[in-house]
C-alpha cells in the first residue's frame, strides 16, 4: 500500500533552496565557532600570512564583481541611454547584495567583528583601507537608496515616496559612481606597499588604473551572467539585444586593459618574466588567455554576442579570467615569507592552505546572496522594468522617472 502525502505549498521548497539553505546553514555554524574560539581555530590564517582565500575571494572579488550596479545607473541616469533600463534593477539589487556579502564577511575575518565601526571615529589617515571602508560604508548606503524604490512601488501607501526618490536620484547616482570609481581603483592602491612582496608581472604603480579598468569588464560580464541565469531560473525573456550591446563593448575594455598590462611591462623591463617565473608565469597566461585574449575573440564573433549560450559562456570565462587575477595579484603572486622567493606549488605558500571552514563560510556567504536575490525577485518588480517599457514603449511612454524629465 502506497501512501500519497502531499505537502502543503508553503512547505514545498525546491532543490536549489534547500541546498543554498544547507551551505548557509554549515556557514553560520562555523561563523559561530570562530567567534567563541577565535579565528585560529577555523583557519590556517597566521601572522606571517594573514592574507588567503577569505580576502582574495571575499574582498577583491565579492567587490569587483558588483562594479555592475554602477556603470548601469551611471549608463541609464547619467549618460541618458535609456533602452538599458531593463537591466538597471537587477544590476543595483546584484551590486547591493554583492556589497552586503562583503561586508558580512569581513565580520567574520575580521579579528575584533564587533569593532567594524571603530574606523569611522580612529581614523588612520595613512591607510588605504580608510578609504576604502568609507567609500564601501557610503556606496551601500547609497545603493540602498538606488533599490528603495523597487520595494516602495509594492506598496500603493508608499509609491509617492518612490516619485520622490526617482525624483532627486540623480545626484546619487553620481556619488555612487564616484564612491565605485574610488574604492574599485583603491583596492589596487591598497597593494602599492608591497613592491618587494609582489611578483614584478603584477606589482605595478598603476595597479590603481588596472584594478578600475578591469572592473568596469567584470561588471559588464557579471550583468550578462545575471540576466542569463535569472532569465532562465524565472522562465523570463531574456534582453539579448541589450546584452549584445554590452558583449559588443567588452573586446574594447579587455583591449584597453591588455595594452595597459603589456605596456606598464615593457615599460618597467618586466617582459623577460613573462616566461622565465614557474608557475607564476602559468598563472599569469593563464588570467590573459581566459580573461582576455579568449573573449575578446568570442565576443568579436556576432553570433555569440546574439545567442543566449554564447552570451552565458562569454561571460562565465570572462569573469573566471579576471577573477583569477584578484587571486593571483593578492594572493598566489605575493613573495613567501621565508628566504625562498616562489615555491614551485601552485599555492605559493606550503604554510598556508585554505580550510573547509574558511571555504564553507565564503561558500555560504553567496548562497545566502542568491538566495536573497531569488527571494526579492520573486516578491518585488525587479524585472517590471522590462514589462513596463515593452508596454510603455508602444504608447511612447517611459517606464523608469529619469531626473529632468519631469
């Protein structure tokens, strides 16, 4: 005898939310023991390598890959394209999520959690990471503010508070550019102290320009990646004339980014270890030829700018590849700490190696992220900016309040 049980809706959860709500869950677990026994006890974290997979993944990375949100408002509200409006809420929302993830996970690395807003009244004025955590602090602030529409225009009480926000945006979209452009250039200033500890293919005095240049790449891939995905997660169209036109842009930034790398190179003599380093000359054609080299080939073909696979995989080795440039420039190129200068290991460092626990938290950490987005999606318009402007478009309307059209 067979017994048919059927659950209630509300108890009926898919398999990707539960195991997102599995990942979160081990995440929050170690997250707990690491602030009643102290970091040491999770991760093979020391003094004389305080940096590893927490900082390269957590910061350089959860950072860099929600530079999305500001070349879209930028794109929509300050340089007036107005057709990329479909894509501006879910880049904001990827970009206020990307934020809080980062920032999440600095509580956890950081060795006084509790003490994240002392920096806001012990200033030190010498320090890169002030910057960098005003700016940070401040910008998700002012994606907040970005979003709050989106979730005010679900509630009919509150949708002149949303007119009035899309009203005096405008000059914070200009401070959320500023504050992106600041702190995404910053993050390679934060590695100008280390000339002797970076390895020459990466060290460089315009690391700040690099750092900028290659996130306005990462941002423009990570909104293909979103819209992809969540095209397909909620059975929704998918804007590819408007991700072609990102596609399109993206061999120009790689370009100007790979004259930039191979330029500041042969101008600082550090050509010559480009194939004499081991592994870290792997590492390093390896971030060129995916990052680079490959899509700007891929995306020069017209019919991968214009399929929905060829769009996803652009993006996919695209943020791969420059991905692993954060990794390699602050964590696998940096100089060992004892006399030898690079271990033939791919790590660069037999002293450290990342944990489980330190990989579970950063794991969890980002389902946590797509979890929230799905959820939010799911509950607010995120994408009723698309409906409005296809509906809109035919009685010569305009979905989304640009300042000065009023």
């Amino acid at each position: 005898m067979k017994l048919n049980i059927t659950l209630p809706k509300f108890l009926r959860i898919g398999t990707l939310p539960l195991v997102l709500i599995a990942l979160m869950g081990i995440a929050f677990v170690v997250a707990i023991w690491r602030y009643a026994f102290g970091i040491g006890d999770i991760s093979d974290l020391s003094y004389s390598y305080p940096w590893g997979f927490w900082i390269s993944f957590d910061l350089f990375t959860g950072v860099v890959i929600s530079s999305g949100g500001f070349l879209m408002a930028g794109t929509v509200y300050i340089l007036r394209i107005k057709e990329f409006e479909p894509l501006l809420r879910p880049s904001v929302l990827t970009a206020f999520l990307g934020y809080i993830m980062v920032a999440v996970a600095l509580l956890v690395d950081l060795g006084q959690p509790l003490r994240i807003w002392y920096m806001m009244i012990h200033w030190n004025h010498t320090s890169v990471l002030l910057e960098i955590g005003i700016c940070v602090m401040t910008y998700l602030t002012v994606l907040a503010i970005e979003f709050a529409p989106v979730v005010l225009e679900s509630f009919p009480k509150l949708h002149k508070i949303a007119h009035l926000i899309h009203k005096f945006i405008m000059p914070f979209v200009i401070l959320g550019v500023v504050l992106s452009t600041l702190h995404q250039s910053s993050l390679g200033s934060l590695l100008l102290i280390q000339p002797q500890k970076l390895h020459p293919l990466w060290w460089t005095p315009i690391l700040p320009v690099m750092f900028f240049t290659s996130a306005i790449s990462v941002g423009l891939s990570m909104i293909i990646l979103e819209s992809s995905l969540s095209s397909r997660y909620f059975q929704r169209g998918l804007e590819t004339h408007l991700l072609a036109k990102l596609a399109k842009a993206l061999p120009i930034t790689l370009g100007v980014y790979l004259l930039l790398k191979f330029g500041e190179l042969a101008v600082s003599g550090d050509l010559g270890y480009l194939f004499t380093s081991g592994v870290m000359s792997v590492l390093f054609w390896a971030e060129i030829f995916i990052g680079v080299l490959f899509p700007m080939v891929w995306f020069s073909i017209k019919k991968n700018r214009t399929t929905p696979s060829g769009l996803l995989t652009g993006a996919v080795i695209t943020l791969l590849g420059l991905i692993l440039n954060r990794f390699n420039v602050s964590w696998f190129g940096v100089k060992h700490p004892d006399p030898l200068y690079y271990l033939p290991t791919f790590m660069g460092n037999v002293d450290y190696f990342p944990t489980f626990p330190e990989v579970a938290v950063s794991i969890g950490i980002f389902s946590a992220g797509i979890m929230a987005f799905g959820l939010i999606a799911k509950y607010f318009p995120v994408f009723e900016a698309e409906h409005e402007t296809e509906e809109e478009h035919a009685h010569g309307l305009q979905a989304v309040p640009v300042p000065g059209d009023d």
